[in-house]
C-alpha cells in the first residue's frame, strides 16, 4: 500500500473546548489508485488531508507513506512526492502574483532549473493558454484559477495528489471540465489520488474506492460497483446516495 491511514485521531483544542475531528480513522490507497472521502460538512474528511500534510494536530495513530512513517515536520522530499489541491482557487492563489510567478516559485524553491520551459509545459498540460501566463488571478476565470492551482500542484512532478473538493467553488458547467482533466493527468501520470467530497456522483466518476464519513468516523468502505449497484449497508450511505444532486450511472 503507497498510503496507509491507521486509526488516526485529530483533536483541535484542550479540555472543555477539545473538539474531536477525525475519530480512529484506518484505510489504504494502492499505488496508482483514486480513493475518495465522502461525507457531509464537518464529518471529518478535510481534516484527514490537512494531517497528511502536517497541517491539521495528529492525537492519535499513525500516517505512513509506503510503510515508512510520516515525520510530524514535513520536508522538501514530501513535498516533492505528494502535493494538494485546496477546494478555493480564489483563496489559493496570491492576487498580486502573476501566473508565472505562482507556478515557477516550487521551482525556485527546491531549486530546479529550466523555469521557462516548464512553466509553459505545464500550463499546456492543463489546458491553459501559454499567453495567460503574465495575467493575475482576477483576469482569470474560475476555473481557469483551478487549472492554475492543478498546474501548480503538479510542479515538482508529484507522485500523489491530494484533492479537496477540486470543484465545489466552480460553475456546474465548469466543473466537469476540471473533473476530465484530473482524471487524464492521472492516467497520464500513474498519480494516485486521494480525493474529498460531498457529492457521490463525483466520487463515482473520480475513483475506484471510498471511505464514507460520519461525525470523524468511517461508517463504511465501498468500491466502484458496490456503489454503482447500491449495495450497501448502512442507512447513512443511503442518504448521501439520496441526497447526491446528480444520478450516479451504474
């Protein structure tokens, strides 16, 4: 397994106040698959992503990344192996950077040379037209913005993406778009994906497995064809299939 999650705990605050986020958590990824999370506001999927990146207060159990167990201070390697896309790409990106700017920083950073050309590389990849590269975020649309965020993302030639909620802040006409293009990247990049929603028709189309969420607990675990044939097993995975805002296609 490339990701393991085991029985992590997250807790933000003290005493009285504490407020338990993810609740002894445990799932797998394979290499090269796409494993979605799957709940509703506050169930604790985000969370999950935010420990991974050393963003969120581990309470309890353990992440490890091809068996090897997370640091609890993440360095310019895991950067390098695994990056995250953020639901906002209005909140994602420095209005006073240009295009260029944003996507050659990761560069510059881990020092890696051949600015230009991967800079407009990367822009094509994701279906952004080279000659965007000097606007600002508020001369794009959003989801060109995305695009930007995913190019980004995808920089140091990761190896996993995190995605939460890539097109919850887009049009419904927009979201598809992005949803094709994250779905060719990782056919054509072997990328895994561990990916958040609330929406099971995306987790439907996006991958091959899911972890359903309640109140910081996984209350189930599905692959593509059980849930495509509704066949499960608690009345909370029922909802959510009910509650989806578009028909998820056997």
């Amino acid at each position: 397994m490339l990701i393991e999650i085991d029985d992590l705990s997250v807790t933000f605050g003290k005493g009285r106040d504490a407020v338990r986020a993810v609740r002894g958590v445990s799932f797998a990824v394979n290499a090269r698959e796409s494993f979605g999370l799957v709940g509703e506001s506050g169930s604790g999927k985000s969370t999950i992503l935010r420990a991974i990146c050393g963003m969120a207060p581990v309470t309890g159990g353990e992440l490890r990344i091809d068996g090897v167990p997370l640091p609890k201070r993440r360095s310019k390697a895991f950067s390098r192996r695994i990056q995250m896309v953020f639901q906002d790409p209005y909140a994602s990106l420095h209005p006073k950077r240009s295009v260029d700017a944003t996507l050659a920083e990761p560069l510059a950073i881990h020092g890696i040379k051949g600015r230009d050309e991967r800079v407009v590389q990367a822009m094509t990849d994701v279906g952004l037209d080279p000659r965007f590269r000097f606007r600002f975020p508020h001369q794009l649309s959003g989801g060109q913005r995305q695009r930007v965020v995913i190019a980004r993302a995808l920089m140091l030639e990761p190896e996993i993406l995190l995605l939460d909620e890539p097109t919850s802040a887009l049009d419904a006409s927009v979201q598809a778009e992005v949803l094709n293009l994250l779905s060719r990247i990782r056919e054509e990049r072997n990328l895994t994906y561990l990916m958040v929603s609330h929406d099971l028709a995306v987790i439907d189309h996006m991958c091959d497995r899911l972890a359903v969420m309640k109140d910081g607990r996984v209350v189930e675990q599905l692959n593509r064809s059980a849930l495509a044939s509704g066949d499960v097993r608690e009345d909370y995975t029922r909802t959510l299939f009910a509650a989806s805002a578009h028909e998820v296609a056997p």
